[in-house]
C-alpha cells in the first residue's frame, strides 16, 4: 500500500494528526545512508528507536541520525540501555527521561526511552493552533527481553509505566520481541490497543527484511487516539527494497494517529 493512503501531519482546531515511527536501528552497524532516506521518507513527527548507539561516542552517533533524518535528539540511547526517541520540531517537548528496567544476571539490561509531547498551542508548529496548550501526547519507546519470563514482566512495567504518565493519550512503541500470540505481547495488547491490530495499513511483518514473516515490532495506543492507519510502509519516495534490507535487520512500523483536542473543564 502507497504511504500516500497515510494522511500527514497536520494541525487543526479540534485535532492534531501525528505521525509515528518505531524502528530498530541495529546501533547503526549497517548501511546508514539507506536508514537516513527510509526515515526521511517516512516523514515521522516522532521515532521510537531501539537499538541506538550505546557505546563509544554514542552521543555523536545520535546527533549524525538526528541531523540526517530532520529530527531533534529528545532522549534515550546509552542512558536508556538502547530505545531512544527523536522528534520532529512540531512537538514541543514537556517532559523526557529514561528509566533502566531491573537487570537479571547474564542477560541485556533493558529500559524504557519517554517523551511527553505537546502538539499544537503555538510552541514550535508550524501547522496552525490547535488550540489552548494543544495536545499532550506520552510516548514511550521500548524494546523487550529475548527471554520469555523477562519479557513477560517487562510487559507488565511498561503497561505501569504509561499509566503513570498522566496524560490523555499514550502509545508504546518498540521491539517486542514477540509475536501477537505470546505472553508479552498479549499482555500489552489487552491493555493498550495493537495499531496493526486495529486498523491495519502497509505490510505486517517486520523481521527480517530479506524475507519477512514475524511480526515482532508493533505500535500500541491508548483509548482515545484514533488509529488511521499503521503497518510496514511501502512505496516510500526515493527509497529502494534494497535500502529497506540494507538499512537495519528490521523493517519499520509506522502509523499515523488522530489527537482529538481535550476540552479543558
């Protein structure tokens, strides 16, 4: 499906349209000329990353993405064992921080990469107000165990972690790790709704790009964001199949989501 079925950003008096990115980068080991175009093309207000940099000059690897793709460096990477979030200068940026997740012996210490967004309001958007503050969207990026005990409470703390953002719409979006039928997963999904899920657009599986089959990368969102549409896009402008295979070992989820204005009371 053409990303042109996608509707773009835009800002209007009841509503913002956002959209949102979720791709693990594989610590930018491959081609990132190919990764730089696939999310350029994408047009993203926000990208949940996972697997950014960590390690020496992991800094300098975050700002070279963010300067190459258009986006703002907002959080994460080494200081969130990984996830990291980058926005576009339409979201103004309330809140950031990173949390580490409990470490268990002999495996990857994991964390979670938060952002709480405003859109609209005047502050950075270059859309038209929405209206009073604009909208305040809580974004978290994550990217769960290998192991399946692990995964399964990491699944817990991030449904305790987005609750506990306080905002009237939330999404996760990250690796899980898992497919739509395993423990984590479902743990997730019966809380939060699966974008793919709910109104699937694009293609469904995400790894590996040379011959995908799993679906183990997904969006979910809170009550209240409509979900347009979210999926693998296809199509993209200047990006070739072979930039999507050699960018990373994943392929991206990307979706687009309507922010209802809230009444203030």
């Amino acid at each position: 499906m053409p990303l042109a079925d996608l509707p773009g950003s835009t800002t209007g008096p009841d509503a913002a349209v956002v959209r949102v990115l979720s791709y693990n980068i594989r610590s930018l080991r491959d081609d990132r000329e190919a990764l730089a175009r696939v999310i350029r093309a994408c047009a993203p207000d926000v990208v949940c990353v996972q697997e950014a940099p960590r390690f020496f000059r992991w800094r300098k690897a975050a700002a070279w993405l963010a300067r190459e793709t258009g986006l703002v460096y907002t959080t994460g990477g080494a200081t969130a064992a990984g996830p990291m979030i980058l926005t576009s200068l339409r979201a103004h940026v309330e809140h950031a921080e990173d949390t580490l997740l409990p470490r268990v012996p002999g495996l990857h210490r994991r964390g979670f990469a938060t952002a709480v967004l405003r859109f609209g309001g005047g502050h950075r958007d270059t859309g038209g107000p929405v209206g009073g503050d604009g909208v305040r969207l809580g974004v978290v990026s994550c990217h769960l165990s290998l192991a399946e005990a692990e995964r399964y409470e990491q699944a817990g703390m991030l449904l305790d972690h987005v609750t506990g953002l306080d905002v009237p719409y939330a999404i996760a979006a990250g690796d899980i790790n898992d497919r739509p039928d395993g423990r984590a997963f479902r743990r997730i999904a019966g809380k939060l709704r699966d974008g793919w899920a709910t109104e699937p657009w694009g293609s469904e599986a995400t790894s590996t790009p040379e011959d995908p089959r799993r679906r183990i990368d997904a969006l979910f969102a809170s009550e209240g964001v409509e979900i347009i549409g979210c999926g693998v896009p296809a199509g993209l402008p200047g990006v070739t199949d072979a930039d999507l295979r050699a960018a990373t070992d994943h392929l991206p989820v990307l979706a687009a989501l309507r922010l209802p204005r809230v009444s203030a009371v």
